[in-house]
C-alpha cells in the first residue's frame, strides 16, 4: 500500500494561480527589474514561491515592510541572508519613513546591476501618496 502512494503523483494547481502566474510571466517581459514587497517579521514566508524563478536573470528590489515591528537585529540578518548577485534588500517602515530617497537609492543599486542591458527607455518617478509612476524619458 505504502509503495502505492509514493507512485501516485498528485498535481494541485488551482486555475486561477496558473492563469496569474502565465499573467505574471507575459507582463515581466516588459518589465527591466522588480519591487518585491515582504514583512519584515516573516521574510520567507511572505514571498510567493513563483518569485525567484518568474524573476529570474531580472534586478530584484527586495522591500522588507514592518521594519518597525521586527527585531532590528534579526532584519538585518535577513537583509543580508537575502542580498544576492541580482537582488537589493531594503527593511522600511511604510507607515512612518520618507521612502522616496531610500526607494531611488534601492532602485539605483538595481540599475547598476543591469547597466548593460540596453533595453532601459525610462525612469521611475516617484511622487507623493504612495503612487509611483514609469515614464518615458
């Protein structure tokens, strides 16, 4: 019975999450590098698990959010753990810090690991009430 079971491959893979991820994978080709948003208590656990292989070979901006509310000790060693050839991490507070400059200069680190690819065409601006907004230069 036991040798039964481990024969049986399951596939569980709801539709609505394949159709998210095909969409995920045709607007990431337009895209020259990605903002990923975690908590800062749970930086492992809030990632989708698609990420690193949808975001492959792409510059990643790590944000980890509730900065205010992890330990300070232990965000810094995830800050750390997480950096990587293709990936910036940043711990921020949304609620209370100014994020523009802190955003730009996370951005800036990114475009220099991507500073050959010259398929670059615009800038992120980044303006008041949390909106933020690509355009063409």
């Amino acid at each position: 019975m036991e040798e039964q079971k481990s024969r049986l491959n399951i596939q569980w893979f709801p539709g609505h999450m394949t159709k998210a991820k095909r969409q995920m994978e045709e607007h990431l080709k337009m895209v020259d590098m990605v903002i990923e948003l975690r908590d800062a208590r749970i930086p492992d656990a809030s990632k989708n698990p698609l990420i690193d292989e949808l975001t492959a070979h792409k510059p990643r901006l790590i944000l980890l959010s509730k900065k205010d509310k992890a330990e300070a000790e232990v965000t810094a060693q995830w800050v750390s753990a997480l950096e990587k050839e293709e990936v910036r991490v940043l711990a921020v507070d949304l609620l209370h810090e100014k994020l523009e400059k802190k955003i730009h200069q996370g951005l800036a680190a990114c475009a220099q690991l991507d500073q050959d690819n010259p398929s670059v065409k615009g800038t992120l601006r980044l303006t008041g009430e949390k909106q933020y907004y690509f355009t063409e230069d």
